[in-house]
C-alpha cells in the first residue's frame, strides 16, 4: 500500500440507512469534506467505494453515506475497518509544513551543531512525534515542533533545526 496513506478508521454505525462515522487523522479535516470516493482497507484488500453524502459530525469525524451501503449490517461489516486514499490525492504544504513520509531521507542541520544527519523514520508517540536521525550509526531523535523547525527545503532534502543546546550532544556523547 505504499501508493497510498492512512486517512482514518470507521469507528461506528450512524444510522439504519447504513452510514458510518468515520474519525480522520489529519491537521486538514476540511479537506476531506470534499471527497467523492475512498478506499476501505477490508480481508487484505482496497476497495474503492463512492460517496453520496459527506458532512461533519464532529471535528475530526466525518459522517458519511457510501453509494453501496445501504443497512445497518452492511455497515456493521465495515466499522473498524480502516481508509484510504491515493498518495497523489494529499493537499500540497507549504511552508515548514510536511508529510512524515516526504521527509524520510531528509538532510537534518541544526543552527548550533552543524550537519546532524539524515532522517530514518518518523517515531509516532503519544506525547511528542520525533525526528529519526542517522548521525555516524547513532540514533538521534529530535522532537517534531514548530519552535525547533526553522525552515523545510524541498529543494535542497533539507530541514534546518535549532535543538534546544545539548539535545543533540545527549545521543552522540553517550
């Protein structure tokens, strides 16, 4: 499913006319009130199911009628299923706003330290997502945070950081 990025699950039935309550992971919920069609995650597989009726039920759940859904148990047979949608479908950012997926290989530099490394992956906590880095075999982890992010160069692969002093000295002087 690289093609494609997590938007939510269905948490729910809503009514006995078949729609669902769907709960986006997302900092752009408006977003999704426009979408026609999406992808339900069900036995191993995609499948692409059209939308009749979008419309919020709450921030950050989407009430929603499928085309094909029509009664409560086939509502049922999909709650806790997980959605879909095309990685070509994402809003664009700009800015120092990104998708954790864009940045994967990204240059780290922070202001103080220099060239910190490159980002392996995006590690998701409760409390405080976080940078990756690879800095000479070493893990450096950075917290994901407006104050910390200076600028993010599509361009260059780059982010430039500025880590509070001594962060950065706490992975590689251990």
């Amino acid at each position: 499913m690289k093609d494609y990025y997590y938007l939510g699950k269905i948490t729910k039935k809503y009514s006995f006319k078949g729609e669902v309550l769907l709960k986006i992971d997302t900092d752009q919920p408006g977003y999704y009130k426009k979408i026609k069609s999406l992808f339900i995650y069900k036995k191993n597989k995609l499948n692409l199911h059209k939308i009749d009726v979008i419309r919020f039920h709450k921030d950050k759940v989407l009430r929603i009628k499928f085309h094909d859904i029509n009664s409560e148990l086939e509502a049922n047979s999909i709650v806790n299923c997980e959605i879909y949608l095309p990685l070509n479908s994402l809003p664009v950012l700009k800015g120092n706003k990104f998708y954790y997926h864009d940045v994967i290989n990204y240059l780290v530099v922070d202001e103080n330290f220099g060239q910190v490394g490159k980002i392996k992956n995006i590690k998701e906590n409760i409390s405080q997502d976080l940078f990756v880095i690879d800095y000479k075999s070493n893990d450096v982890l950075i917290p994901i945070h407006d104050e910390f992010i200076i600028n993010v160069d599509r361009d260059k692969k780059q982010i430039i950081v500025k880590t509070p002093e001594g962060l950065i000295d706490l992975y590689i002087n251990s």
